[in-house]
C-alpha cells in the first residue's frame, strides 16, 4: 500500500497532518481532517484509526509536554483524572466492537452542537488567573466522572474528545481557556496512548505511515501549542469554536444524509 502512494500525496498527508497538529494543540479536533485524509487513499476503516491513532498519540504528547513547561497542567494535581481517564479508555477500546455505533453517529453531531453552543456563551475568562480549584471530594467525584467518560467515549468513537475536555474542564473547574486546554491535552493524550496500544495488539496499524503523519502532527502541535499560550483565549476561543462547529456539521452530514 505504501508503495503506491504517489510523491504528491505524501506531500498532501504531511500538510493536511500539520494543519491537523496545530489545529488539535489549539483546540481539538485534529482528527477530523487526518482521518479523512487516510480514508481517501484507499485504508480501511479500521486500519485508518488505528493510523491515526498512532500520530495523534505524537501530537497530543508533544502539546501536553509543551503545556506542563509552561506550568500550565499539574500531573500531581490531576492524578485521579489520569487514572479515570486511562481506565475509561480501555473499557471503551475493549467492548468497542459489542456495541452498535449506529446511534453515536446519528447523536454525535447534536452533542458536538451543543458543545460549540455553551462555547459560545459560557462567559469570558477575566484576567490571567490560571488558580486550581481546591480539592475535595466533589472534587474527585468530578474527576473520575469525566475522566472514565470520556476516556471511555475516546476508546469507543474519538472524534471531538479533546474539545469535549476543553469545554468540560471550563464547566467543571471554572478554568480559563488556557489551563482548560493545558489539562485537555494531557488527558487526550493518556486515551489516545491506551487505544493506540489495542490498535497495535490488533494489527490496525501503517507504522510506517502513521510515524511520518505524527512527525508532522508533532511540529503543527508545537506551533500550536507555543501560539495558544502566547496569544491566549482570544486567540483560542475562536479556533476552538470554528472546529467544534465545522466538526459537527461534517458528522451531521455523514449520519443524517
């Protein structure tokens, strides 16, 4: 398969995953243009996400990382996230195949809606505060709850998971846009790490084609990630609604029509 691959389409592959790196550092959603652009060489189905996969994993590693210098994701702090997170991801990647999806298709594009929606609304960060919420017991309760849902959500579809951790974290922890895309980051990739794993035990994968699309995830994350803390929510905040909204029409497209 890779061999017939034309020059001009590697060279398509590596602009459309570059896009997709900055676009998912920023706000999420990367997904929604590489896996597309896998599926229109001719890749299966599964073989496509498990190729995603495998360079999502090096964009959503390279923003986290790039985020946690900035100091503006605590692994301490978010430990129980972490552990949901990873436990939800393997119970989704594991009964993935004894569900039927038909009705994540058809309900996908309303929730992502509904996503874009509350961005749209939810009040604008004030200042450059980027405090933690205390801990308690609600706390965690909020944690787990969000961590296994969307960890699990990610094993099971994955299309929107960063920008649903975004939007959550906003809601949840009343952080700014920027801390809230620092922790999204880092959760998305601890799900996009557990699924790649299955995806491997499984044989989903073009390794070959999957490490030269996360090379270019890897620097379009970079970009990303260094343009959203310097220029903060007013930068973020259109980007992530553009996507959100893109993403749901595209899907809503795909299942209703």
């Amino acid at each position: 398969m890779i061999d017939m691959i034309e020059p001009s389409m590697w060279l398509l592959l590596g602009l459309v995953a570059l896009l997709a790196g900055f676009i998912d550092a920023v706000a999420g959603g990367g997904g929604m243009l590489t896996v597309p652009a896998l599926l229109s060489i001719g890749l299966p189905p599964h073989i496509a996400l498990g190729t995603n996969k495998l360079a999502a994993t090096f964009a959503s590693s390279t923003a986290a990382w790039t985020y946690y210098r900035k100091q503006l994701f605590s692994p301490s702090f978010w430990r129980q996230s972490f552990v949901a997170t990873l436990i939800g991801a393997i119970a989704g990647t594991l009964v993935v195949d004894l569900i039927a999806t038909e009705w994540l298709e058809k309900m996908l594009p309303l929730v992502i809606l509904a996503t874009a929606l509350y961005t749209l609304w939810h009040p604008h960060p004030k200042g450059n505060s980027h405090s933690l919420p205390e801990k308690s017991a609600s706390l965690t309760k909020k944690q787990w709850v969000q961590g296994t849902s969307l960890g699990f959500y990610d094993g099971v579809a994955g299309p929107g998971t960063g920008a649903f951790w975004t939007v959550s974290n906003m809601a949840l922890y009343r952080l700014d846009i920027l801390m809230a895309s620092g922790l999204s980051k880092a959760m998305n990739f601890t799900s996009n790490l557990t699924s790649l794993v299955t995806f491997a035990i499984l044989g989903h994968i073009n390794v070959i084609l999957g490490l030269t699309m996360g090379v270019c995830l890897m620097i379009g994350a970079y970009i990303g990630a260094h343009s959203a803390i310097r220029f903060g929510a007013r930068f973020i905040r259109p980007v992530f609604v553009t996507v959100v909204i893109i993403l749901a029409i595209k899907l809503a497209l795909q299942a209703w029509f």
